[in-house]
C-alpha cells in the first residue's frame, strides 16, 4: 500500500514539475484566462526598430543595375523578367509597392512600428513604402484576395528565459526580391523568425531570418536575416510612399 | 518491499525525466555538419576597398586605406586575416564536434572545426573563468557559451590584432564577439556582434545562415605560415592611404556613394538612403562578361 502511495508521489510530482514549465509559467502570470498570443509572449517586439544595414548594403541601399540578381537563386523562368524589368512601367500600372511586399519589405531600409492590433495579432507598420503587416495566431476568416503583405499565420516557439515567432505569409501578389526587379511569384511562401538579441547600453536587436519559397522564379530557398535596433521612440518615423526605383 | 524499491526508482526517473525536459527544451543539438547558403552578402571582399556596411573611425578608416594585399605574404602576417570573426565572413561551412565530461557526460565544449586559413574556435559550456587580461591572446581568441531563451550565446574576447574584413580593415586585440547562434529547422543562422573602442564607431552586425548538411563536411587545417619570399627585415608592402590606387574602383564600378565605400556610419541608416536619392544613378546594365548573375558591370 506504502509502494502505491509512492508511486502516485511521483507521478503527482511528475506533472509538478511539468506545470512548472516555461508554457505554463507564462500563463500563470497573464492568469488562468489570459491565454492570448499577446499575454503567452516569451519574447517583447512591440515598439519601434530600424533597420541596420551591415549586410547587402549594394542591393539594400541603391538600386542595382538592371539584370543583376547576385546572391538570390533566380529560376530560369525569372531571368526574362529579371531583363525586361522598367520601373516607369510599373509605376504607370500602379505597381511602384513590388518592392515592398512580403516577400522583401524586411529588407528595404526603414523603422518598423510593432504593436498588437488585438490580442490576437500582431501588426507590423512599416514607413518605408507604408506597408501594413498582420501576423494572426488564431484562425480566422481568410481572405481570397492576393495582396502585397498577403496572409500570415503567427506562432510563438517559447523557450526558457526567451524564444522566437514563426510567421508563415502565402496568399501573395507577385512582387520583387529587389528593387531592380528580381521576382517572386503569387505562389511564393514567406517563412519568418522573429529573434531578439542584447546589444551594448541595454539596446536590443531584432533579427528577422526569413526564407522565401517559390516554385515559380526560385531554383532554391532565398534565405536572408535582415536585423533592426531597438529606437526609444518614433521620432525618426518617416513614412514613405512607395517608389518603384529608389 | 519489491514493489516499493521499483515506486522509489520509479520516482527518481520520473524527476530527472520532468527536469531534463525543461532543459531539453532550451537548448538544440548544433553538432553536426552546417553548409553556408551564399544567398547575403556578407563577405564584401571582392575589391581591396569595400567598407560598406561598416562603422569606422577615422583612424580604421586610415589604416584600411594603408593596407596592401602584398603583406598576406610576409610570414608574421599570413594568418593576420582569419580570426574569430572570419566564421561568418568567410565562405565555409560549419563542422561542430561536442566535448562531453566522461563521467558526468555533460558537455564541457563546442569545437568548430578549422577551415583552410581560420583556426578551430572552441565555445567552453562548462561555466569556466573567463582567463586574465594578461592572458594569452590567440588568432581564435577565448570564447565561453550558455544556452539562453533557446539561442546559444557566446562572448569572444582575446583574441590577436588582425582584421574584421580580410582586405585589411583593422580590429585590435581589445575587440570582443558576441555570438548568438539560433537554429530553425534545418536553418542555423550566426549572429555576430563586434566591438572594438579603437576602430569601430559602432558594433558590427552579421548574421549569416547555413543549412544542415546530411554529408559531414571537410576538414581543413588552419592556418599555417610558410615562406613566401619575404624576408626578416623587408618592409612591410603598404600604401599612403591618400594615394590607394583602388580607393575609388568600388565607386566607380557600381557608382557607389565615396563615404558609403569609405565606412563612414550614417551610411548605415535609412536616412541615408533618403539623402542620395536624387543624386544616385544605377551603373548601367551590363553587356558582356557578365557573370552569371549580371554581376559584373562592363568597366567603361
């Protein structure tokens, strides 16, 4: 009877040591019905971030010249375009925010503002190209129009002390990797992680790996991590229209 | 008495089990095989003056402008290139081996292994000392590491005066790494946050990505000095740094922006972007010998 007694101790003790996890601990604190993606956060991205441009500079801050794709596995299907790329053409069809979609508007240079829209979702604003960025982490209705910042599903990876968010984006409007017109196609898929860093004087560096998909115009993974500082406000906020050639 | 010696065991397991869990749970296995994805510029050594992306002072920016390639070839110098932070600079892959306590079988180190002219770096796990100031600085420098918020974290201090670009830009033996290594899924990505008092105005960030890879990768030795026809007592191959002859190639090849290819470090905001945009004209396409990705743009 002792020995029974026993065993249920371990196995009470068992799932103790199991609610004491990092899941569970994040959810005691919100209380037990706080359970939305904006109280189980592991990891704070709210505020304001810009981009620090140490990687890429020649394809992030001017545009390159027409017909180079360095660096990203274009298709064959991609090179016609890549070559007959005219940003005066794409402004006149009212397509100057290609740049700026999903698939590369992490790397366009400028401030994120990130905020939580509900409880539910996340937003990302961005002032270059005034792009707007909705990370839902519950299901909800989908819409069936392709858009530049398509539909995204969010989820956290916690870990102890930390972790990191998942963003899937599909539903896409065909858009470009770069500014000089090196495509991705409306069947492309976005896979982001979000990640924070330290940096010196308690600063702090948002490192965003993102992998673009396309079975279209890749022969492979475009896999880049743009990174952000951390801003104290949004004084620097500078929105920006979109331009299809600077 | 069976049955409760079996209760008792079964109580321990089931503890170090729910422990180990949480633990488990923080950290990812990073041994194996990782190959570099060349999808972001980070090397930016295609040219013997590209500071882009960089913060310098005015001092690096000097001594970078002095820098003549010839001097990789004087025998105290070859290895000056490839330190610690060539991991992410360089084009290779990772081979990470784990070094376990034999009898607590706890993981005392990392070892990435060496690759051509870098040296093997080892990341301590087991809490130890970081060794004194006056301490032996090493082209790897001396790295320790914990596991935090699911990332691995590293911190590299002495390590030898050398370079932070392999084309001679300088970073002294008072520069400290900090590492951040995340993986997902198969997708590592290196985090590497430089800092120097001397040459950098502020830290230098890369973060480079690399896949997992099912075949091991190979090893190479480090780096090794060998004669290369300089003498004891040559004089050391440099420039005046108003009179490098490849001050203004970069500029030209890709009508890049003079500070921008100079380092300075408003060129590493958007509001710099902004500043140019009416000024900057793309280089024009190229039309033959291009590369395979129109890389190349015709010098004319």
């Amino acid at each position: 009877m002792r020995a029974l007694g026993a065993l249920t101790a371990a196995i009470a003790m068992l799932l103790a040591a199991l609610a004491g996890g990092p899941v569970a601990r994040a959810q005691q604190r919100g209380g037990a019905a706080a359970r939305s993606a904006r109280d189980s956060a592991p990891i704070d991205l709210t505020g304001y971030w810009v981009s620090y441009v140490t990687e890429n500079w020649r394809y992030r801050m001017v545009t390159p010249a027409k017909g180079e794709y360095r660096r990203i596995p274009s298709s064959p299907a991609a090179l016609p375009i890549i070559n007959a790329w005219d940003p005066a053409a794409d402004e006149r069809a009212g397509n100057q925010c290609k740049s700026y979609g999903a698939g590369g508007i992490m790397s366009v240079p400028g401030r994120l503002h990130i905020t939580w829209q509900d409880a539910d979702t996340l937003r990302i604003d961005t002032d270059a190209g005034m792009q707007t960025r909705l990370f839902h982490f519950s299901p909800g209705a989908t819409s069936s129009a392709r858009s530049w910042q398509g539909e995204s599903v969010a989820a956290w990876e916690p870990a102890p002390g930390g972790g990191s968010l998942r963003v899937v984006t599909s539903n896409l409007r065909d858009g470009y990797l770069r500014k000089n017109g090196v495509p991705y196609s409306e069947r492309a898929t976005v896979t982001e992680h979000f990640d924070i860093a330290p940096l010196a004087d308690e600063g702090r560096l948002l490192l965003v790996t993102t992998i673009v998909d396309d079975p279209v115009y890749l022969a492979g993974p475009y896999v880049v991590s743009p990174h952000f500082k951390k801003e104290r406000d949004g004084s620097k906020w500078d929105p920006t229209p979109c331009s299809s050639t600077w | 008495m069976l049955i409760h010696l079996v209760a008792r065991r079964a109580l321990g397991v089931l503890l170090l089990v729910a422990l180990g869990a949480g633990k488990a749970s923080a950290q990812f296995d990073f041994v194996g095989s990782w190959a570099p994805l060349a999808t972001e510029d980070v090397q930016n050594d295609s040219v013997p003056v590209d500071y882009l992306g960089l913060a310098l002072t005015d001092e690096a920016r000097t001594r970078a402008l002095s820098y003549d390639e010839s001097q990789k070839s004087m025998i105290e110098r070859q290895c000056a290139g490839w330190g610690a932070a060539y991991m992410v600079l360089g084009p290779f892959g990772l081979r990470v081996t784990a070094q376990t306590d034999p009898v607590t079988n706890r993981i005392v180190s990392y070892t990435i292994g060496a690759w051509e002219d870098w040296n093997e770096m080892v990341i301590w796990m087991d809490g130890r000392p970081r060794p004194s100031e006056h301490a032996l600085h090493t082209q790897a420098g001396f790295t320790t590491g914990r596991w935090e918020g699911g990332a691995l974290s590293g911190r590299t201090t002495h390590v030898k005066a050398g370079f932070i670009r392999k084309t001679g830009v300088p970073l002294t033996d008072n520069a400290t790494i900090d590492w951040r290594i995340f993986r997902h899924g198969d997708i590592l990505t290196v985090l590497m946050v430089a800092t120097d008092p001397v040459y950098l105005v502020e830290p230098e960030v890369v973060s480079k990505n690399f896949r997992l890879s099912r075949t091991p990768l190979d090893y190479r030795a480090g780096c090794v000095t060998g004669y290369e026809g300089w003498q004891p007592g040559d004089p050391v191959p440099h420039y005046s740094p108003d009179k490098n002859p490849f001050a203004d190639e970069f500029v030209k090849l890709y009508h890049l922006p003079r500070e921008a290819v100079l380092g300075y470090p408003e060129t590493l905001y958007p509001e710099y972007r902004k500043k140019i945009k009416d000024t900057y004209v793309p280089p024009p396409p190229c039309t033959e010998s291009c590369g395979a990705a129109g890389n190349f743009v015709l010098r004319r």
